[in-house]
C-alpha cells in the first residue's frame, strides 16, 4: 500500500514523478498527522533515536556533506523508499541542508542540475539552499557520482 505524504501537508515537497517527501526542521515540534516511515537527518552530531527507520548523514551547519559517497547514498535511498513510504528530510531549521539534500533528491527525479534549486523554493521554501557552496554543490550534483 502507498503511504505517502498528503500534497497540501505543510514542507511536502511533490516530485515530477509524484513521488513526496516532507522536509522539516527539527528544531521544531512534530508536524501534527501522520508520522515518517524513514527519516533522514542531516545534523553535525547524531540525532536522538525516533520510533521510525531513520539514516543519519554528518553534515555540519551551513556547509557540506561530510562524505559525499555516503550522501549520494542516503539520497537515492530517501527517493527509493519515497515511492512507497512517508520519508522525512531534516536538519536543524529545515533550510540550508535540508533544501539542498530536496534539491539533490529532485535532481535524482529528473529535475536538471541547473534547475533544482529554484524547484524547491518553489515548491517547498523560498530561501532554501542557503550558502553559494550549497548552491553550487547541487549544480554539480549528478546523481551517478558523489
């Protein structure tokens, strides 16, 4: 059975192949409904366990995954497992990291290098994809290499 996430559901990020995944910020309460089937975090020191799969990848604030091998990884395993599961995206506020990883994840969907990060201002915030080296590591972002 398809559980995903409900489109108008607050950080819902639709993909061009229908495929959702909400980004968060954990610094924040627990959207209200549903809760993920898999989380990825993306946080410079472990997170605290939750009661659902979870991956986490190092990635310090306002920078870059710290493994790039691993990211690429934990990006394809969130679009995978995003076909048929509820999967959550989520660093501290839900901007920088967050928005990058979505961008890289659309990317991963089909969406062009060239246009990933305006898709997800589009479609889930505005000011994602904070920092220029996140910026342009989306640009650069293949989905074939890390």
């Amino acid at each position: 059975m398809n559980q995903t996430w409900e489109p108008a559901q607050d950080g819902v990020l639709v993909l061009p192949s229908g495929r959702s995944i909400r980004g968060r910020g954990l610094h924040y309460p627990l959207p209200a409904g549903p809760l993920p089937e898999f989380g990825l975090y993306l946080l410079g020191q472990q997170p605290p366990p939750v009661e659902w799969d979870s991956r986490w990848l190092l990635w310090p604030d306002l920078r870059l995954p710290a493994d790039r091998p691993d990211a690429l990884d934990a990006f394809r395993e969130a679009w995978r497992r995003a076909a048929t599961e509820r999967v959550e995206v989520a660093c501290w506020r839900g901007i920088g990291r967050t928005g990058t990883a979505l961008a890289c994840i659309a990317i991963l969907d089909g969406v062009p290098p060239g246009q990933a990060v305006s898709y997800v201002r589009r479609q889930y915030r505005r000011l994602t994809v904070e920092t220029p080296w996140q910026r342009l590591y989306v640009a650069r972002f293949r989905g074939d290499t890390p």
